[in-house]
C-alpha cells in the first residue's frame, strides 16, 4: 500500500505571504504511459465536505484562484498557496489515486499568523 | 448534489446502509466512491466502483465486512456496512471520481455520521 507523509503537520502564515505545504508518497505515483502524476490535493474547512483544488499534482480544478499551485513528481509533491489570504484557512490533504487502497495524507492545518 | 442518508448509532456488532443520491446529474458517467472521517481525524479512504460495478476496491480496513454497490437506474451508490465496531465511528461521504476509478474525487456530498457504541 502507498503510504502518504504530509509535512509540517500545522502551519501559521501572516496574511498575504506564501504556505508551502509538502507531500511524500512511499511510491512513485508517476504513470510512464501517459506521465501523470496520480496525485490530488483537496481543501477542506471546518464542517464542510473536502474540497478538489489540484490534480494531476499540478492541474487546478475549475473555479479555484491561481494563487493556488502545486508541483513535484513521483514521489515529493508540494502545494503553494501564494498571497494567503484569511479564507484559505483550512486543512489540506494529499491524496494518490494511482492505485487501490486509495490514501490520503494525515492532512496539516493551515492557520493564520 | 450528493445526499447521503442511513447514517445513525448501531451497537457494535450491527449493521447499516449508507445511501448516496445524487441529483442534477447522471451517476452512470462516473466511478463512485466512499470516504470516511472520523470525529477531530483525517481523511480515510474506503471504497471505489466504477460504471459497471465491474471493478470494485476495498481499505483492508473494511474488506469482508462492507460492500459498495450502485443502481444507476437509481441515480444512487449505496454501503453497506456489517459487522461495525468503534473504529467505524465516522462521518462518511460519498464522492463523484471525475470519470474512472483511478481519478480524483471531484464532487461530495456532505457526509452522513454514523456511531458505533453500546
């Protein structure tokens, strides 16, 4: 089974500065046929559902700002949230859907300094 | 929409079925999925079915004990869960993949609690 490692587990950033949130896989996500990365990030806020921010660890879903960003391969990945603004306030979760078990990162908790 | 329902508190040992409807969209595109969280945790993992219910996955966690099915007729993916203990204690959601089995989780219900205790 793919393990994933999320680093830091919190993080506190002042407003308008940037959150770099890091993500390691036990395994290459990386598919050689078509050179995707099987690799997700989700945002999600207290109460609320999970949300799709990125996949193909660097495609942003629709409707999400660009100051949200992601990058890496095959096994280190990481989120950048450029300009951190107060609604970005959240957990965000890596999630590799290269192979079943299916996993997700333990999540790190995004604050506001 | 995603609308999860069946969720409540079952002694350990019991069962339950989770229902995901869905609405303003057809189920028979997309793969389906389930995902747990429980309480002050973080994202779990639990099962997948594609179209055809042809290709199903199960956490190691769950295998033997809960099954994932869908009747697109329906428009509704179901689990049912046997066998439940304390460690099933979660808010499950639902999630549409973005197409295959093998694809991101692109749209979710908003989850439905369910708690094992005697």
């Amino acid at each position: 089974d793919i393990v994933m490692i999320q680093s830091p587990d919190s993080l506190a950033v002042s407003l308008g500065e940037r959150a770099t949130i890091n993500c390691k896989s036990s395994q290459s996500v990386l598919y050689s046929s078509n050179n995707k990365n099987y690799l997700a990030w989700y945002q999600q806020k207290p109460g609320q559902a999970p949300k799709l921010l990125l996949y193909w660890a660097s495609t942003r879903e629709s409707g999400v700002p660009d100051r949200f960003s992601g990058s890496g391969s095959e096994t280190d990945f990481t989120l950048t949230i450029s300009r951190l603004q107060a609604e970005d306030v959240a957990v965000y979760y890596c999630q590799q859907y290269y192979t079943t078990p299916q996993s997700f990162g333990q999540g790190t908790k995004l604050e506001i300094k | 929409q995603l609308l999860e329902s069946g969720g409540g508190l079952v002694q350990p040992g019991g069962s339950l079925r989770l229902s995901c409807a869905a609405s303003g969209f057809s189920l028979d595109n997309y793969a389906m999925s389930w995902v747990r969280q429980a309480p002050g945790k973080g994202l779990d993992w639990v099962s997948v079915i594609d179209v055809t219910s042809s290709y199903i996955f199960y956490a190691d966690s769950v295998k033997g004990r809960f099954t994932i099915s869908r009747d697109n007729s329906r428009n509704t993916l179901y689990l049912q869960m046997n066998s439940l203990s304390g460690e099933d204690t979660a808010v499950y959601f639902c999630a549409k993949n973005t197409a295959g089995w093998l694809q991101p989780l692109d749209f979710w219900g908003q989850g439905v609690l369910v708690t094992v205790s005697s």
